[in-house]
C-alpha cells in the first residue's frame, strides 16, 4: 500500500477550532474568570511564575481559556507578554520588607519572630473531602465572617509584620561568609538569548519561570542521588514585596523618593548545603552553603528545588548533569519543550515520505540480493 498524504485546509482549520469550543461548552457549565482567581491559587500562581507576568487576572483568563492545560495557558500568558511595552525597571526588592503570610525554617524550631504556619496543606490529611459537594454561598459567607473576626482579634494583639531573615542570624554567629553586595546589573534574558557560560542571574530567571514539574524533578534528580546535594531548609517564606519604581526624568533621585506601583506575592526560600572544604592546614573542613529559590506565588516545592539546582550550578566542575547548566537551563522551559515536542504533530510529509522511500529501496536489494 502506498503512502498517502492526508489533505486540508483553512475549513478543516476552522472546523477543528468550532469543535475545541463546542467541547468547552457542551457540559453548559460557564467557569467564570473570578472562581478561577478564588479556587484555584496554585494553578494561578503556576502559570504567573512559567509565564515571568505577574497578573492574576489574566492568569485566571488563560486557564479558563486553556481549559485547564497549564502549558497552553502558559503559552498564552508568554504570547500576551510579549506584547507588552517594557515602560520601566523597576528597583531592587528587597524580601526583608516581605509582608509575611508563611514563615517556617527545617533548621530551628526556634527562630527569630517564630515560625508561622500559614495557609498550607502540609498538615492536611490526603483524604478526599466530600463535604466539598455540599458547599453552598450561605454557609461559606457565614464562616468567612466568623473567620475574619478571630483575624481581627489576633492582628489587635500582634503587630508583629517583619521578620527577620534566619541566615543573617547565623551571619551574626559568624557560621556564614559575609559577602559585598554585588551590584552588577542582572541579565534580562526576556531582551537577550541564553548565552553560555550563564551569570547567575540568568539561571536564577531561567528557573524561576522554568516548567514546576521540570524544576521539581531535577531538583529531586540531585537530592536523590544525581550530585547528592541534601540540603536543609533554612526559611521559606511566603508574602507580599512592595515594587517601586524611580521617576523616568529623575534616575538620580532619592531612594525616599521612588514610586510605589504595587506589591506582588512571592515563595522565597534560603537553603543550607554542607559542602566539605580544605582548611588552612589543608584538612577536610564543613562548612554550608546558600541556595536560592524564588518565585511568583505560593509554590514551595518549586522553590526549594531552584535552591537545591542554584547551588548545584555553582559547582559545574561536577560530572552529574544535575550540575550542567546547559542540560538543566535548556530543558525546563516550558514553551520551549512544549513547543518543541508539539511541533512533532506538524505536517512532516516530505521527510517521511524520504525515510519510506529509502528503507523501501534497502528491502528490494536485499531481496534482489536473497534471490
């Protein structure tokens, strides 16, 4: 039987688009943007950290629009962004100001300001919850309200907002290196291609929008046994940063005088790593060192695996690729990988048909060659 090229056009097109929004429809259930922003954070908060645009919104949009598919809805977002005029950068946020929601350390139970628990599932039981089904607008008003009041109380007794970071604690004790602060301008690689070798800034931004699942599996790559980097956890936090900005005709301007355009929310997270060093008597020696995570939202697990694959690509001198900044930055882009492993069901008639045609031409000269 001979190879036969399948043939269409802009009506098979059009027709393919009309059946995608018959399936999203036929169910007669209409999901609204506002109950994609109010049910569904994580998702939310995924697809602003692939995307490196922090809008709620239009997060929410994409993944109504998406029907759910995180890496289409991450495509879209990166589509939207790129259309967006870049108007100002703004200046360098500083997390010590984070407004915190969750604050936890696996280092120390006891750490300055405290642990705080916040909104997590990490005490949860993995139990389907049936009540879910009985939800209803009432009960929920009621129980928000009576929430919010035991909120109210605690805030009256608290004026606790800022906390301090716990590596600095540490600092004080002399168990970390104090290092001057590094004021080189970071790469922007929204406006630059990936160039090897990567500053660190480059692969800090290539893994905070970097695929979660790629991100997460690499990192636990290395903590299983790829490199061996087990570390501990210092402090995630999770919280709101204030963003300013300075005066487009003023950039010598005061620091005091710089414009407040909003605040975004953050999973910031400091990793300790043991790493064994020669001392001055060229002995083996512990000491730690600090990897670093961040990204849009509430997205622990992906953080601290960045922290974990941060401090991994310090030391390329190691064989494990894990520690191979080129295997790990060009593999977890989301609409990079995504794109690249979807354009296999793109017409590839010509090259196939090649393939065919040759491997035909090989079995009739080994027949003729049998006979």
């Amino acid at each position: 039987m001979g190879y036969v090229a399948v043939k269409g056009g802009t009506k098979a097109i059009d027709a393919s688009i009309e059946r995608l929004k018959y399936e999203r429809l036929k169910g007669q259930e209409l999901m609204e943007v506002n109950s994609i922003l109010s049910n569904m954070r994580g998702m939310v908060d995924q697809v602003m950290s692939e995307s490196s645009l922090y809008s709620p919104f239009l997060a929410a949009l994409a993944i109504k629009q998406a029907e759910g598919s995180m890496e289409e809805a991450v495509f879209l977002m990166r589509a939207h962004r790129s259309t967006l005029p870049r108007l100002y950068y703004s200046q360098t946020v500083e997390s010590e100001s984070m407004l915190v929601d969750r604050r936890i350390s696996a280092s120390f139970k006891d750490i300055p300001g405290g642990q705080l628990l916040g909104a997590t599932r990490d005490y949860t039981h993995r139990l389907l919850d049936f009540d879910l089904l009985e939800e209803n607008v009432v009960d929920s008003e009621q129980w928000i309200q009576n929430y919010e009041k035991q909120l109210e109380n605690i805030e009256a007794a608290d004026d606790v907002t800022y906390f301090p970071k716990v590596v600095d604690y540490l600092r004080e004790e002399g168990l970390f290196e104090k290092y001057e602060p590094d004021n080189t301008p970071p790469t922007d690689i929204t406006k630059q291609s990936l160039q090897f070798p990567a500053s660190r800034s480059t692969r800090l931004q290539v893994m905070t929008r970097g695929q979660t699942g790629t991100v997460t599996s690499l990192g636990y790559a290395s903590l299983r046994g790829y490199g061996q980097v087990h570390p501990t956890v210092g402090e995630v936090r999770v919280g709101s940063v204030p963003v300013y900005v300075e005066h487009p005709n003023e950039p010598e301007q005061d620091a005091d005088d710089s414009y407040f355009i909003g605040e975004i929310k953050v999973t910031e997270v400091e990793s300790f790593v043991p790493v064994t060093v020669k001392n001055e008597n060229n002995e083996d020696e512990l000491e730690f060192e600090i990897g670093y995570g961040i990204c849009y939202g509430q997205n622990e697990t992906k953080a601290i695996a960045m922290s974990i694959l941060d401090q991994c690509l310090e030391h390329q001198e190691s064989d494990f690729p894990t520690h191979d900044e080129e295997f790990v930055l060009l593999h977890m882009d989301s609409v990079e990988s995504t794109g690249f492993i979807s354009h296999l069901k793109l017409p590839h008639y010509v090259t196939f048909q090649s393939k065919l045609d040759s491997i035909r031409q090989v079995k009739k000269e080994g027949k003729k060659d049998g006979n």
